[in-house]
DNA sequence: GCGCTGCATTACAGCGCTGTAAATCGAGTG
DNA sequence: CACTCGATTTACAGCGCTGTAATGCAGCGC
C-alpha cells in the first residue's frame, strides 16, 4: 500500500495538515518542522495522489490540447514540446483531434467529455467569434494559429507571420531571385505569411505582380504540385524562386518543379514554412521558417494558467528562425541542418 | 454547479447508490426505476466526476503511452490511432518521451511520476530483460515493437515483420527485379523484416547474397544515404531494387541513388517501411508495408485492460498491407494513395 | 500578571463517488 | 397467513487530500 498523509504524518509526529502545507510550499511552517516532515516523506516514499488532491480542490488537473490531426508533422512536433512543458506546470495534457471539423472543435469547448477540464488549447480552424463568445467563461482557453489570431477574440500565443514571411522572401531576394511566385491554401489562409511576402518585394523595390500569388485551394501537397503544374504547363515562364505558406505546399511544388525538368534551387529556390519533422531525407532538403515550438508551447501554458474569466485577452508573440537548407543553398550543403 | 449524484437520486427520488447503479450498467435495477433516473440524469444534464469516481476506485483514469519520441512521424500516427481508441475505454492517455534511453523508459516503469498510472503501452529500446522482471507486476504494462517481441517476457503487440518483409520484397521479385538490396539500422534492429526479406529470397530460388544486405549503423535518412552512397561509390554495381527496414531509410536511399543520376524506380524499385505519413509531397512517392496502427492500438488497450499479475504474456498480432506508390510503380501513378 | 498579537499547528468537514452490508419488497410456498 | 428467498434498494463508511476555523503558544507592553 501507497503511504498516505496520514502515514507520513505519523510518522513525523505531526498532524496531517502540517505534512500537507510543507508538501504544497506553504508558509508558517517551522524550519524544523519541515526538515522532520521531508525526512519522513524521503523516509516512506511519500508521493501525493492526484485525483485526490484534485477531488479536494475541485480541478482535474488535465487540460486538453486540441490540434486538427496529431499525425500531421507539425502538429505532431508542437505536441510533444507541450508534453514538455505542461510537466513544468503539473498539468496532464489530453490530446484531441477535431479534424478541423467545427463541430468537434465547438464540442470541446462545450464540454461534452466527461472529465472536467482546467483548460485547453486549441488550433482552430472551423471555429467562428461567436463560438468563442458563448463558450463557459470558467473554462480557459487559448488559442493558436493565424486564423485564431486574425478572427477571434480569446488568448492567443503566435509568431509573427507577417514578419516572417518577409524574411523567408527577403532570404530568396538575398540569393539574387527576382521573379518570386508565392504560393499559399487560398484567400483566409496564411494571409499573413503572404502578407509579409508582400512587404519583402515592396521594400525591394520590385512591385507585387499578384499573378504570381496562386492560391493552391488545399494544404496538401497535391494540390500545389497540381496548381503549379498547370499554371507551367499553360506556358507561363517559370519563376526563380518560390515562397510557400508552407511545407507541405513547398515539397508538392518541388515535385512540379522536378517533374518538368526543373533544378531545385539553380533553377528554382524554394522556401516552405513551419519545419515540420521529416528528417533530411527528402531531395532537396528544404529551407523553411521555423517556429519555436518551445516558446509557443511554454507561452500557451502560462496564458492558460494566468487566465482569469472577464479580462481582456492576451496575445502573446513567440520567436521564429530562418533555417537554410538545400532547397535554397544548394545540393549538398550541410547549412541549418538539424541537430 | 455541476449536478451531483444525490441531485439526480433527489430528482428521481431514489438513493445515490441506485443512480450510481444505472449509471455504471449493473445489474438488478428495475426498468422502470431506470428509466426514471435516466429521466432526471438528463433533466440535470449529470455528468460523472472522474476525480471522484478514481479516487474511490483506486484508479486514475490515465495510461501512458511511451515512444521514443512523438515528433517522428509513424509514433505521431500511431499516438493519434491510440487516442481514438482509448476513448473507448474510458481512458485518458498521457503521452511520454523517452528518447529511446533505458533510464527514462525504466523511470516510467518504477512510478517516479507522482500521478498513479492504471497502466503502460510502451515502444522501448533501451529497456533490458531484467528491466521487465524487476518491475511492478501491478503496474499493467503491454509493449511495442520488434525489440521487445523478441527480448521481453511481457504482453507484447505488433504485425508480422518476417512475413511483412517477405511480402515487400515479394512485390520487387513480382516486377521482375533480381538484384535487390536490404538496407537495416544493423544486427538486432529490424532483424525480422530482413529475415522476411531472405525468405522471399529463398522462396524465389534465388538464394540470398548477405554482401547485398548493407547495415546503415543508424535509422536516420542520413544514414541510408550515406551507406548506399558509400558503396555505390566503391564501385559496386547497383541493385535493380532494395528493401529498407524503415521509410526513413528508403528515402535517404533514394537521395543516394538520384543524386548519382539513378532513376527511381526505372533503375532501382525502392519499397520502404512503416507508411509515415508524409502526405504525396515527396518525389517519388514511397511503396511501403503499412501496419494496421488501429489494431494496433486496439489490441493494445485490450491487453492493458485485460492483464493479470501472475499469468503468462500474451502476444497478439495486428494486421499490415503493403501500399503501392511511385518508388516501385512508376512516377505519376496514383495507385495506393492516402484517403 | 494580564490581555493581545501573530506565527505555527491542528481538528474537522467535506470534495463526489463506489463497495459492502444491511434493509426492504414481493412473489411463491406450505 | 407466516415464512423463505431472490430481487431491488438503501445507508454509510471511506478513498486521500485541502480549505477553514480554531487552538496553542511565545513574546510584548503596560
């Protein structure tokens, strides 16, 4: 059997509630006493029980983090540093998956699991402001992503895509490249990231040809090998570089690229976002935007934890990196690679 | 405030005890007694408190789920199956990662987290046979993974590699290949699968040459390529097609073959291992054994669930299929594509 | 010496649920 | 009609912990 207060209390000739205020850091307890107190925990191996400290004090201690699909990479790579850093905070994390689906998404919020929630994070994408308006305001929540950011009124932690893009594209004028195509989902997606591509050619000098922005229609790899694979098939000339909103549309361009008889990057430099996880096995390896996932996990954590129901929301903004890899800096250069 | 259950037995005019029952389906409750407790548990809107429920039972409601690490992909998929199913059990699952390291996979085993867990399904690589013997056998644990089926006294769930094996290298035999490579992390890791990889070998009447089966002394994409960049390099004639123990691995392999001017699959067929999810982005896309990740799932919360201390490990195996795409069927087909 | 102050400690009532033992009910039996 | 025996329901004691209120106690001023 498990050692409970009671024993530790025993056996430290004190009273339950004098072991329970040294193991939670209380104050006014004497510094005698509390050395007594740890050498009796070290003494049985004393580990508190969660659900009953959780039972006494009304929370569950498990916040869920809610993500489209956990086996796409990037989600999958932000989950684990929330897995990280929720052990700082003495937090469970529940994972879940919505799909995008903004029932499921509503769902959550609403509370339909059973177990009772001390918050959650989530990745939007179906979600609408008056979904957020008519969530229980006793439940924090934060969330992530650029469409959160954009449209709805809640905490929110985020890089600066913006900002971000225009580096990604500043880094592919930098390289010499002057006809820059930008490729992202469509209008209301990653915006931002386009936004900042924008800027980068405005600042240069160069003007925006806003022929060269294609919408993809879709985030998946396909559906930007498709709309650049016909776009260059109708004749347009081949840009030399090409900015994407992010990696999964930048490897799908490099397939419409290679197919065609097109190098990656003497011919083409391509830059994706978000440096999802696929080791340095693709050809080429791919430069991106980086964001730290660390940061965003940490800042998530603590705007949940310092939630308070009927306070403005906060926005909170984590760092980003360019990583330079092959697909900008050449065949074989081992430059940004990972680890 | 929530309802509890004596607001339900006080709206349905019964005792606690009598909600509880229906709620928890056992027996001997009469229908029309449940049905009026249905009634008011609706009315309320009552839903358990789970803190509550394990605090009384003992239990706390969560599982782990260990893997080396959750940012690579084919864990992320298989964690994403395990969340889906665990639902169903009632079970909240608490992601770990160990890194691979025997310390953090043991520290899981000997409970140094302070929440009690109701059981462990771990992917371990570090872990020793004595690891298994000396650890709680009240701490229901069921393993993962070619290590410990072929080391580990314990409840162990995983799809056939030998045969899987035999069944890829098969379909390079069925396209009329002779020369076919395998490509492992090295002796002890994948053995089975390049076990399956000899038989298909044998079955063929074409004998096996172990000069062909190249240890890349790791399971990275960097590795693979550097192996097979190395022998092509020496001067050995290439393969007309090769059976890797893992997808990460073909891909570096195919990063060695192309940048040497070899066209995949014309020159060599490539069939991979594990269907990571990397979407139809990379070029080619890769041919590849993929485990049923939902039975594996299943199978494995059912084990946990149904373990005993003191009986004999079970060993239960899930279901594979091998997905055709480019590497060995041909740049632009679509067949075997994901959704 | 007395009352007061403030730190240190304790007693105790739950948190919401389940397991156990006991109570109650109702039909069948002699 | 009392009695037996399942079927059904209830009472109640915790599960291990924390919040609150109360208590103990030393030092201080008068």
């Amino acid at each position: 059997m498990r050692p409970r207060l009671t024993d530790v209390a025993e056996a430290a000739g004190v009273s339950m509630k004098t072991v329970s205020n040294v193991v939670n850091g209380a104050e006014h307890v004497r510094e005698e006493t509390r050395q007594r107190v740890l050498a009796a925990i070290d003494k049985l191996g004393y580990r508190p029980n969660i659900a009953a400290r959780n039972l006494a004090q009304g929370r569950s201690g498990v916040i869920a983090f809610a993500v489209p699909q956990l086996d796409r990479p990037y989600f999958a790579s932000l989950a684990a540093r929330m897995l990280d850093e929720a052990e700082a905070f003495g937090w469970i994390v529940q994972f879940h998956q919505t799909g995008g689906r903004r029932e499921a998404e509503l769902a959550l919020l609403t509370e339909r699991h059973p177990a009772r929630l001390d918050g959650i994070v989530m990745s939007p994408l179906g979600l609408t402001a008056e979904d957020i308006q008519e969530r229980d305001p006793a439940l924090p929540l934060v969330l992530l992503g650029e469409k959160a950011a954009a449209q709805l009124n809640a905490d929110h932690v985020g890089i600066d895509n913006r900002e971000a893009g225009r580096v990604a594209t500043d880094h592919l004028l930098s390289l010499g490249r002057r006809q820059v195509m930008a490729l992202a989902p469509g209008p209301g997606m990653d915006d931002e990231r386009i936004n900042g591509y924008r800027d980068a050619l405005t600042a240069a000098g160069l003007g925006v040809d806003e022929d060269l922005v294609l919408p993809t229609g879709g985030l998946r790899g396909q559906d930007a090998e498709r709309t650049l694979g016909d776009w260059l098939d109708a004749g347009h000339p081949a840009p030399d570089a090409i900015f994407t909103a992010t990696d999964w549309l930048a490897m799908g361009a490099i397939r419409a690229l290679v197919l065609r008889g097109l190098r990656v990057p003497e011919d083409v430099a391509v830059v994706g976002f978000d440096d999802i996880p696929y080791d340095l096995a693709t050809l080429p390896t791919l430069t991106t935007v980086a964001p730290d996932r660390v940061a965003i996990a940490r800042l998530s954590l603590q705007a949940l934890r310092d939630q308070r129901p009927g306070t403005e929301p906060v926005r909170l903004e984590a760092p980003f990196s360019l990583v330079v890899r092959e697909s900008t800096a050449g065949i074989g250069t081992s430059a940004g690679q990972r680890e």
